[in-house]
C-alpha cells in the first residue's frame, strides 16, 4: 500500500491548487533524500511527504486531522499518520520518531527554498546558494507565511546546524527540480 503512485493518486484527488501540490512533492523529494542519507525506508518517508498537506485544501478547518482519520481508515501505517500529526505544531502531538522530525524539519523550510527560487531571475534552484537563503530567512516581509521559528526548531530537532540542513534541500531539490518547477524559466 506504501507507494508513490496511491499516495500521489490522493494529493490529486484532494488536492487542485499547483502551488500546494508541488509544494508537497517538494517535501517528498526532501524526505526521500533524508531517507536515503539515513537508511531508512524511502518510499515510506516519500509518501508521508506527499501526504502531509494532502487534505489541507479540501478541509482546511479540519487538517491535519481529516486526513489522518481518512489515512487510519484507509490502513496507512501509524508512524505516517503520528508524523503528519507530528509536522502540525497546533496538534499537539509529539514529535519522536526520526521520520516525523524530519518531516517537520523538511516542511517549512523547503516551501521557503522554493520562494526563494521564484525570485531569481533564473528561477532555478540550480542557482540557489546558503547565504540567499539565510539573508532572507532574517527577512520578515520575504515569504511571511513561513513560520522562522519552524525552520528553525526543526533543524535543531534533527541535530544538524541550520546552514547544513540548509544545503540538502537544496540538493535534494536539485536532483528533482524539472517536477518541482525549479529547474528554471524557459
């Protein structure tokens, strides 16, 4: 049950908005990097990326909690359901698996890559570096819907110092960046 193809199947299903689509591929493509780089379970780390926001348009006032009951019904395994629970501060729900950690630490941070993508002329992640993405972190106004302190508690969550954490989105993101829609304007 724990591929891409059913998990992706539901983002399109609940999910019309392009930005929030890629934006969910986006984590995935970072989880899926984190799991190899850790030896974890990559199709499982990837779908619990795609499906962390799956419901958020179709049920805004009720996610992460909807999708979670549709995922529990549905048979998806509980470390994906706790870590989904896990990436939405509000919940309540800890974070102690590795997986919802790194989920949590993923999430933010690379929506915040991606805007800072978009403003290069190139828009390219190819060209995106450390420093712009740091300047602009210190930013308020620069993608003000991005929670800093989130970015910041989540690379403190996974024991790497922010600049580090920093450079493997960007990679992950750049060996993904055609469906991210960041390889750069045509």
């Amino acid at each position: 049950m724990i591929d891409r193809s059913t998990a992706l199947s539901l983002l399109l299903e609940y999910t019309q908005s392009d930005s929030l689509r890629r934006h969910c591929l986006g984590v995935e493509t970072c989880m899926r990097w984190y799991a190899t780089k850790l030896g974890e379970d990559v199709e499982k780390w990837g779908a619990t990326g795609i499906l962390h926001d799956f419901d958020y348009e179709a049920h805004p006032d009720e996610h992460p909690q909807w999708g979670m009951n549709y995922l529990k019904e549905h048979g998806w395994p509980d470390d994906m359901i706790d870590a989904i629970a896990g990436h939405a501060e509000y919940t309540g729900v800890p974070r102690e698996s590795t997986m919802s950690k790194y989920l949590f630490a993923c999430d933010e941070l690379s929506g915040f890559i991606t805007a800072v993508t978009y403003v290069r002329p190139s828009r390219s992640v190819h060209e995106v570096e450390v420093k712009s993405v740091l300047k602009k972190l210190k930013m308020s106004a620069f993608a003000a819907g991005v929670s800093r302190d989130d970015v910041y508690k989540g690379a403190e969550e996974i024991g790497l110092a922010l600049e580090e954490h920093i450079a493997n989105l960007i990679e992950a993101m750049k060996g993904n960046a055609e469906e991210l829609g960041l390889a750069g304007a045509a």
